[in-house]
C-alpha cells in the first residue's frame, strides 16, 4: 500500500499478516545523482499513482516528484507542462 501525507512525506507499507509495516519513505529516500544539489521542499501531496516500478506524486510545487520502488532512490521530476509537452500532449503556440 502507498500513502500520501500533509507533511509532503510518501510512504510504502507492507500490509501482510494483518498489520502495517513501512518498508520506503521518501523522507528517508536518497537522491538520484542526477539531481544532486537540488533541494525538495516538502509540500502537502495532492495526488498519487504507480506503475510496477515507480510511485509518481504531485504537491502545488512545478515538478513531479517520483521514488524508485526498487531501490527506494527518489526522483525530482522535471516541470510537468515540460514533460506533457515531450510526450506530445501539449501545444505550445
């Protein structure tokens, strides 16, 4: 199960044998080489989703942030109008 929370934390838990277990939290989540230096500040998450390999969740700030559910490494997004226009689902005219 993943969960959103209104400190901006993301967390993974582990819901066998009846109880609640965390196993990942974004808080505690090492930053992608790539985005060294670059500072996240924590904001309430306003939404969630997941594929097989990555939970994705969005706050009032421009980026998309995204964890790795493998190794747990997060991921800050670039602005999401950048991304919708890479995928060809905006127009810029």
């Amino acid at each position: 199960m993943i969960s959103g929370s209104a400190t901006g934390v993301v967390k993974v838990w582990d819901i066998r044998d009846n109880s609640l277990k965390p196993v990942m939290s974004s808080d505690e989540a090492p930053v992608d080489p790539t985005d060294a230096g670059v500072t996240v500040k924590p904001r309430r998450v306003r939404c969630l989703t997941t594929t097989e390999e990555t939970v994705y969740w969005g706050d009032y700030g421009v980026n998309i942030k995204a964890m790795d559910l493998k190794s747990g490494t997060e991921i800050n997004m670039m602005p999401l109008t950048v991304r919708l226009i890479a995928l060809g689902l905006v127009e810029i005219n």
